[in-house]
C-alpha cells in the first residue's frame, strides 16, 4: 500500500497561553495543502525492516512510532516501511505529523483492525498535536494543544497558495515557543471573518515576532511574496516555511 501524505499551513496561530503540563494552548486554523507531499509505502514482511529518507532518523520518524504504536496493543506482523521525504523538515508544515496519521490509516486498513475515527484520533494526539488533523485533512479550527479539532468553512477558491522554505533554516518547536508573549489581537473567527485581502491587517502568526527576530531573513521572504502580489502572507506553524495567498489571475 503506497498513498502520498500531504502538507498543511496554519492560517493565524495564536498563543493562548502555558499549560500546567508544559504545553501550550493555542488556536488556528489547519488548512491541507498539496504543494508537497511525501510518499509512504507500508508492507507485510517477514521481519520489520524501514527505509527512510537521507538524513531521517527511524527512531523519529512518526510513521514507524505509529506501527510500534499499534503493534503493541494488536500485536501486528512485521512490516515494511518505505518513506521518501519531499515535506521540507522543520518548516512548520506537519511533514511528520502527516506520515504518522497516514500510517495509522494505512495499517488500520491493512491489517482490518476496524478502529474508527475517534480511536483513530486517540492515537495520533499520542503521536503529535499536529497528528489528528491530517486524519480529516479538511480546513479545521485545532485547539487545546492542536488536537481538539472543529471543522471551518472557508472558501480559497479564488487564490493560489505559493510556498517558500529557506534553505538552512531550521525552526524547533522549543525554539520557537522560547520567550513567546500570549495573544492580545483580534480573535482567530474574527479574524478569519475578515476578507481575504484585509487579513493583512488582522490575522497573525503569533510565533513570527519572536522567530523574525532570530532569523531576520524569514521576515525579508515574507515580504518578497508580499511585493510578488501576494493578498496575504505568513509562517506556517513555528516556521521556516512562509506562504503567500495569491489572486488567481496573477
């Protein structure tokens, strides 16, 4: 079984604030994106074996924690698991997180283990906060750390989503939350309420004054989709990757 796991961007990303536990709340909205895609190939085998990409550590990677995941509770047979990364790493687009929600899905249906969407997602918020939403992978409000999931109506139709992801710039999730302040702004429905060519004004990466700050040239690609015609702008997630929202008919 071969399927392609896709990216996402995060249109807003607010801080709410810490948690008791050392997460954090926050609020956005997860939009699926296909601009890249990563190809993911689950088999029986006789014996467990994986083949990951150049420079990807197994002991990382998310859709082998998926089938460990599983195979301790349903006692799986061996597999094999092929996985050429295309999601650039560390730019905020869920490349992991989108290879172990797509493995739950492939070995659910694989080995016929029945669970359904709500076990599903027990197990990928087990995985990452991301995790959950690339089991739905339809545009949708995350909560709570990510992974308390609403579905939002929104209409892009119009645009065309441009990505850029610079070269040797790589944003940890720790990094990025370091010194974060909590949301003050416009709340994200507001926000989101606005047109699409107001969102400039009114709908904001909470993480990108901090990150911006350490890596200046991030805030320069932001304005160079900005100059190219871009109607809107940002980071996705704790960046690098930054992306444009484009009129169609440029």
């Amino acid at each position: 079984m071969i399927t392609r796991p896709n990216c996402k961007i995060n249109l807003g990303l607010h801080i709410l604030g810490e948690r008791s536990d050392g997460f954090h709340d926050i609020e956005t909205l997860f939009y699926p994106c296909s601009l890249f895609t990563d190809e993911l190939e689950i088999q029986p085998a006789e014996e467990f074996r994986a083949r990951i990409g150049a420079n990807w550590r197994e002991q990382d990677d998310l859709a082998v924690r998926a089938y460990r995941l599983l195979a301790g509770t349903y006692h799986l047979p061996p597999v094999y698991i092929r996985l050429i990364k295309q999601i650039p790493v560390g730019a905020g687009l869920g490349g992991g997180s989108a290879d172990g929600a797509f493995a739950l899905m492939m070995l659910n249906e694989l080995f016929s283990l029945g669970l359904g969407m709500k076990q599903l997602t027990e197990y990928a918020a087990r995985l990452g906060s991301d995790c959950p939403f690339f089991l739905y992978n339809q545009p949708m409000i995350g909560s709570g750390r990510g992974e308390i999931l609403e579905p939002f109506d929104i209409d892009l139709s119009a645009y065309t989503i441009r990505i850029k992801v610079p070269r040797d710039i790589r944003i940890s999730t720790a990094e990025a939350y370091r010194g974060v302040r909590p949301h003050e702004g416009m709340p994200l429905r507001e926000a989101l309420a606005c047109p699409v060519d107001q969102w400039r004004e009114c709908l904001v990466n909470d993480f990108e004054e901090r990150v911006f700050a350490a890596h200046p040239q991030l805030a320069a690609v932001k304005q160079q989709l900005y100059d190219a015609g871009a109607v809107y702008a940002a980071m996705s997630g704790s960046g690098s990757a930054l992306y444009g929202i484009f009129p169609k008919e440029k």
